[in-house]
C-alpha cells in the first residue's frame, strides 16, 4: 500500500538528523516527511528521541547534521519563517498559570502580531472552539489537566497554524479529555493544517495518524500507515473471559475455526489476535450462535512493549527497568 | 540571508521588537488585578514595612517614631524594592523551567523581548509599589522638605537603580536550574546587601569592618542618595555614585545575563 507521503507536496522533511547530547546519540539518523495536511505520528518509549525530533523540527535544537525542512523552509538557515508557519505545544503545557484564559490568547496573539481588536476577538473565537469560553474570565491554575491542553492548543492555533506540533499532547489525560482532544485535532486537519504529533500509545497513532515513525534509541524502526503497522504487531487483541476454565479450551478451538488465527486458552483467558476491530463483534456472535458462553470479552490495542518486541524482536530499552520499578512499588 | 523574523525593515524590526517586550510586561502587571494575593501582597507589602520599621522599631532607635520615620523612610523604600527584585529572577526561572519560554521561542518574535519584558513588566510594579508606600508614608504625616519634585526624583533614582539590580537575579534565574535553587544563591547576596547599609541605622555605628562594608554597598549610596533628595539637600555626590553604581552593574551583569539567555535558549 502507497504511504500517504507519496501522494502530495511535504509540509515536513526531515533527511539523516543527527543531535548527540554530551557523549549520548539522542538521534541517530531520523528521515521522515508529512504531505501536506496530513497528520504524521511519532510513536516511541521515553528516550527514543521524540521531544528532540519535536525540538529540532520546531528550530529549538539544531541538528549537529542533516537537515529539516517544514513549510518549505529550512529549520536552521529560515527559523524565523519556520516559526511563522508553526504552532507547538511542548510536553509541559506553556500557559502562565497566573493569567486568565483569555489573557493567555491575548498575549499570545498580539506578539503574533495582532492588533487589540483582533487578538480579542480571536481569543473568544479559540475559546469557544475549545469549549472553553465559559472559563475565559478563571487564572489558568484553576484549569482541569484536560482544559489546560485545550487552552495550550488554543494558543498554537491563534496564528493558523501551517504546520502544528503536539508532543505529547494526551500524556496524563483522562480516556474523556483524551477523546475530546483527539476530535479537536481531527478538526484541525480538517481544515487543511498538518499535524506532528508523538504518542506513547498504538490507539492514539492508529486514531489520528495517515503515517506512523516508530522510533527507537534515535533510530526510526519502521514507517508506514497505522494499518501495515498493527498488521505486523498483529492488529488488535480480543480476550474472552468464559465463566469457567473447563470452557476455556473450547472457546479457544472455535475462535480458531472461525477465525483462522490461532486462539489460545491461558487458565480461564481466552486471548487472540486480530486484524481488523471491525471482525470483532462478528466474532463474538458467531461464538455465542455456536452456544458456547463467551462471558465477558474486550477489545484492545497491543502495548507499547508488544509493538517493540514485534518489531525489533526484542524488549524496548527500559522496559525491564521499569518493570523491576513497578514491581518494587506495589 | 534569511532575517530572524518575518518583519523585513531594520527600523520595523526595532519597533516590533518594543511592542513585543511592552505585551509581555503585562504579563507582570496584569497580575497585579487579578491574582489575588498579589493584589493584597502589593498593598499590604509598604503597609506592613512601614508599620515594622518606624512603629516597632521607632521608639527604641530614635527615642520617637517620627524623628526615626522621618530618618527610615527613604532607606525603607530602597530596601522594599532591592527585595523585590528578587522576584524577576524567580519568575524567569519558573518560565523557563515550565517551558513558557520555549512557546515564546516559537513564536516569530524577537529573540530579546521576552527577557525584556520580564524585566520592563517588573520595573512598573516596582513603581507602583513606591508609589502606594509615597501614600502610606504621607498618611502618617511624613512631609520631606524635598517636596514633589524631590519624591519624583527619588523615585526615579530607586527605579533605576532597582533596573541595575534586576540583571543580578537575571542571570541567577537563568542559571539556576529550579526557583529554590535561586532563592537559596540570591539570599546570600541580598541579606548583606539589604542590610549591611544605612537604611535602617547610621553606619557611624557599626564596628570597622562592616561599616566599610555598608561603606561601599551600593544600598547605602541608593539611600543616602534618596534620604538628601528628599529631605531637600544637595544630593549630587550620592546621585552620582548611585548611578555610577547601577552603571558598573550593568556593565558586568547584563552581558552575563545576555550571553546566559543565549545559552539557554539559544
């Protein structure tokens, strides 16, 4: 299947980066491109040189080599037209607590050059796209996690983004601000803008992204649409909890049947792969057609840990760490 | 070669550049209205300075409050705002390390108006501070000889000298990696700087070594500067080395703080 990056003009390239910090390689060669109104997502670990790509991309960091271009200028030699054409929203939202929502836009607008009048008008307008014209008059601290995000997505929209940048941007939110946040980029690109964001989550790729770049230790391990990418993980996982463990097994053999892929029965979990959500409740019918009582069952996306071990065949970097961490706290 | 910004015209940069700074000195003002505690800070802040010092400790200094009102009063002011510029640097700490400044950065701004800024934004409210402690101090009978023209010119000596100041905690915020860390390094310049002066007793007093200490500290020149502006005496020696002073802070602690901010946010 072609990657979306065949088919139109690259509103962000980035060609062989390469940023070491001290004697660590942060990145260590990273390509990637988005076309035009596109949404292009960064999935990786902690560590994997997301937030640097971010940086780099948005003339924070320059790259010791390589190059980047976004909106068609370079990111080092035409910062400045780079930052006209960008919006950014870093891993810790950058809105002053000790304004109001509407000052924050405010201020935000006038230095992107607006005049009073308009920079008050855009604010009301961002205010009330993001649902939050009614917490316009509140200081931001008084702000739910969720509102601040939208409130720091406001501000990169003010000036019309051509290009927006989110890292992050869903880290520490709860599944509903995590939902609302989602439809709101989505309407973003609706409206032609292109979007970069990272993620350490498959669902949050496989909902907004046209391509993913898995990274890892600086190293982009594969790129393609989230599709090719879930294909190779191994696409969604199902679990059937039947109401006995003497129903496990049989469970497992019918999924097989009607399926074709290979169920197994681990105690009283019956746990399966598949492709595509959409078979899922077909699945789940033609069990329960079949008289066997599937009890409870659930949908879900592969972790961050299968994807890596899926791919490069190995545990990510950390993981074991952080394992041994969660186990010492419970 | 591509100019920094989008603004092609050299003088429109300049301009753009002021007008940036001054929308980001609101910032500092603005909270002034609408964060509470700040709005009772900043009023009870001079009430409570000149409560502490002439009531308090009035009696016991001078034998009679408004003989030590009359003497502490112009030493208070200076003193009241050297504390407060402390807070320039702790507030550009805490925006750094919430990554305002990075959204600043990304933003086709001047690279040098978000520092400016801070620092213009907290000059007005040191301004506004003196000027809410020019009432209090004329509320409890406080009439200096210098008149309105010698508290005008006192007030714009502190200002300046509290612009040289400010570069200090500048260049603190920026290096110190949290707002702690600021305050801990900070306090160890400014108690001795605060205190080690004329403004609360007559250095006459002190013990050899400190008093060519409280000598040389550009606190004691800023308040004897301000003391003989408004008690109406010739004040051009003290006005001279005040300003010499804040000109010799600048001259070391500004390109500090400017090669500091490159670093930093490079």
């Amino acid at each position: 299947m072609p990657s979306v990056a065949d088919r139109a003009a690259p509103a962000i390239v980035a060609d062989g980066l390469v940023k070491r910090f001290g004697g660590a390689l942060a990145l260590d060669g990273v390509s990637l491109a988005a076309p035009e109104g596109s949404v292009l997502c960064l999935l990786g670990p902690n560590g994997a040189g997301k937030t640097t790509v971010v940086r780099t991309l948005t003339t924070l960091l320059p790259p010791d080599s390589g190059r980047a271009s976004v909106a068609g200028y370079d990111v080092v030699r035409e910062a400045g037209r780079v930052r006209a054409a960008i919006g950014v929203t870093g891993q810790f939202t950058a809105v002053d607590d000790l304004m109001t929502g509407t000052q924050n836009l405010v201020m935000v607008a006038r230095l992107g050059g607006f005049s009073r009048q308009a920079a008050r008008s855009r604010a009301a307008e961002l205010l009330d796209l993001l649902g939050l014209s009614e917490a316009a008059g509140r200081l931001v601290r008084t702000y739910s996690g969720g509102m601040r995000r939208r409130l720091d997505l406001a501000a990169c929209l003010v000036r019309r983004p051509r290009v927006l940048f989110l890292d992050e941007p869903t880290t520490g939110l709860d599944p509903r601000s995590r939902g609302e946040l989602w439809s709101l980029v989505l309407d973003v690109v609706a409206k032609g803008t292109t979007v970069l964001l990272t993620t350490q989550y498959l669902e949050e790729a496989d909902r907004l992204a046209d391509d993913v770049v898995v990274l890892d230790r600086g190293r982009v391990v594969v790129t393609g649409p989230p599709r090719q990418l879930k294909q190779r993980v191994g696409g969604h996982r199902v679990e059937f909890h039947p109401p006995d463990r003497s129903r496990a097994d049989a469970v497992a053999r019918a999924a097989t049947a009607l399926t074709g892929r290979p169920a197994a029965a681990d105690g009283d979990v019956v746990r399966m792969n598949l492709d595509e959500a959409a078979a899922f409740p077909d699945v789940a019918r033609r069990l329960m057609d079949a008289g066997l009582v599937v009890g409870e069952i659930s949908l879900g996306y592969p972790s961050l840990d299968e994807v890596f071990l899926a791919l490069t065949g190995r545990p990510r970097a950390g993981a074991l760490a952080e394992g041994a961490a969660d186990d010492a706290g419970h | 070669m591509m100019q920094d910004t989008d603004t092609p015209a050299r003088g429109g940069l300049a301009r753009a550049a002021l007008r940036q700074s001054l929308t980001l000195a609101r910032r500092s003002v603005s909270r002034l209205r609408t964060v509470p505690e700040e709005t009772v800070g900043f009023v009870l802040q001079p009430l409570i300075y000149v409560t502490l010092f002439v009531f308090v400790m009035g009696e016991a200094m001078a034998g009679d409050w408004r003989t030590y009102r009359d003497f502490a009063l112009p030493g208070i002011a200076v003193q009241m705002v050297v504390l407060s510029t402390l807070g320039t640097g702790l507030a550009l700490n805490t925006d750094l390390e919430k990554g305002l400044f990075d959204r600043f950065r990304t933003l086709p701004i001047s690279r040098t108006a978000p520092l400016l800024g801070a620092v213009l934004g907290d000059l007005v409210r040191y301004g506004l501070s003196l000027a809410v402690m020019t009432a209090v101090a004329a509320a409890i009978g406080f009439r200096p000889a210098g008149g309105v023209q010698g508290v005008a010119a006192a007030g714009a000596l502190i200002l300046v000298f509290a612009f040289s100041l400010c570069w200090i905690w500048t260049l603190l915020g920026l290096k110190a990696r949290t707002p702690s860390g600021v305050q801990t390094l900070a306090t160890v310049f400014l108690f001795p700087l605060a205190f080690g002066s004329s403004v609360l007793v007559d250095t006459d007093d002190m013990p050899g070594w400190v008093r060519i200490w409280a000598g040389v500290n550009p606190v004691t020149w800023a308040t004897d500067a301000v003391r003989a502006l408004l008690s109406g005496a010739p004040a051009g020696r003290e006005v001279a080395g005040t300003l010499l002073w804040s000109a010799a802070i600048l001259a070391v602690f500004l390109p500090l703080a400017a090669r500091a901010y490159r670093r930093r946010v490079r």
